[in-house]
C-alpha cells in the first residue's frame, strides 16, 4: 500500500498570498496522483489530476507538479473561498487507493 | 452533467449491516465504473472500493472481509453493504465516480453520515 503524507498539517496564509502545499508518497505514484478540495459539510471537488492538469472548471490560480514520490500544490493569490481543506490521492497502485491526511489552509 | 446522491439510514446498530444506495443520473450506470469511499468525523479519506462497467469488484483489503458493492443497472444506482457494523465505521460516506481514463474520483455525491451505535 502506498502512504501519503502531506505537509503541513495546517498552513495559515493571507489572502492574496501564495500557498504551496506539499505531498509524499511512500514509494513511486509516477504521475498518477490528484488533488482534492473540501469545504466543511461537503464533498471533495476535484482540483488535479495526472499531477499537473487541472479539472473542468479549475481556475488557473490552482496548479500541480511532481512525479514519482514528491508532489506540490500551488495556490497563487488566495481568494477568500479557497481557505478550506486539501487532499491528494494516487491512482498508481492498487488497491487501495489512498489519501493523505490533508492540509487545512488557514487564514492568516 | 452526471450527479450522484447516497441513501440511505443513518443511524446502524454496532454488529448490524449498512445498506447504501448511491442514485446516479445524467450517466449510465454501465459505462463507467463507480466508488464507495468514507470519511470518519474530523478525519481523513478511506477508499472502500468500486464496480466497474462490467459488475466487477475490486475492495480495499482492509475491509474486504466485510464489504458487498453491487449494481442495479434497472434503476442505475449501486449500493454498498458493510457488515458487523463497529462504532470505528461511524463516518461519512461518499458514493463518487472513477474518471474513465484513470484512477481520479469526479464527481462526489453529496455525502451520507452513517452512525454506530450500542
């Protein structure tokens, strides 16, 4: 089973700022990892996928890189609505699938 | 566009079986392949497992003792069964869609909270 781990747990940043979120993955996810967003009391929306693309809809604010084991989230110029929680997955080797733990991205 | 929405009850009795249905519309159930995935209060994402186009299963170990994923094509829903029921499975649970050209979950349904109790 392949572990992720994100860092940090919790990010406090000003809006306007850029945020940077960090995943690891215990053994190689090449680049099949995404990247999730949860508000309280709702699903996760899809944010990435294959590392680097983002989803339908996305702004291009949100953006992706990596591959293998070291995976990075970028917010640049944070928006009011983008405090909330971030998940990465990988998709590389399964079952299972596997989440990390989050980052809560906390205003400063 | 394809939404999805779990049912379900939400309160289980310790030892007791979950039934979940998860209602699909906008796609046809049988095109593409579908999860079940939890989230216990305050904490992270648990894959269970999925079906795919073609009724096969595939569930995460930890659970695979445990966990039925089938498929009613008729009503283009599938459900979750999950038995001997522990206050550890008390969590939120997601049905969601698995992209068709990897392994990425989009879109979520909403979200059922799923209660164990004594």
């Amino acid at each position: 089973e392949i572990v992720m781990t994100q860092s940090p747990a919790t990010l406090s940043v000003s809006p306007g700022e850029r945020a940077t979120l960090s995943c690891r993955a215990s053994q190689s996810a090449s680049s099949n990892l995404a990247w999730y967003q949860q508000k309280p009391g709702q699903a996760p929306r899809l944010l990435i996928y294959g590392a680097s693309t983002r989803a339908t809809g996305i702004p291009a604010r949100f953006s992706g890189s990596g591959s293998g084991t070291e995976f990075t989230l970028t917010i640049s110029s944070l928006q009011s609505e983008d405090f909330a929680v971030y998940y990465c997955q990988q998709y590389n080797n399964w079952p299972p699938y596997t989440f990390g733990q989050g980052t809560k991205l906390a205003i400063k | 566009q394809v939404q999805l929405q779990e049912s379900g009850p939400g309160l289980v009795k310790s030892s007791e079986t979950l039934s979940l249905i998860c209602s699909v519309s906008g796609d046809s159930i049988s095109d593409y392949y579908w999860s079940w995935i939890r989230q216990p209060p305050g904490q992270g994402l648990e894959w269970i497992g999925y079906i795919s186009n073609s009724g096969g299963t595939i569930y995460n170990p930890s659970l695979k003792s445990r966990v039925t994923i089938s498929v009613d094509t008729s009503k283009n829903q599938f459900s979750l069964r999950l038995n001997s029921m522990t206050a550890a499975d008390t969590a939120v649970y997601f049905c969601a869609k698995i992209a068709d050209r990897g392994g990425w979950f989009d879109p979520w349904g909403q979200g059922t909270l799923v209660t164990v109790s004594s």
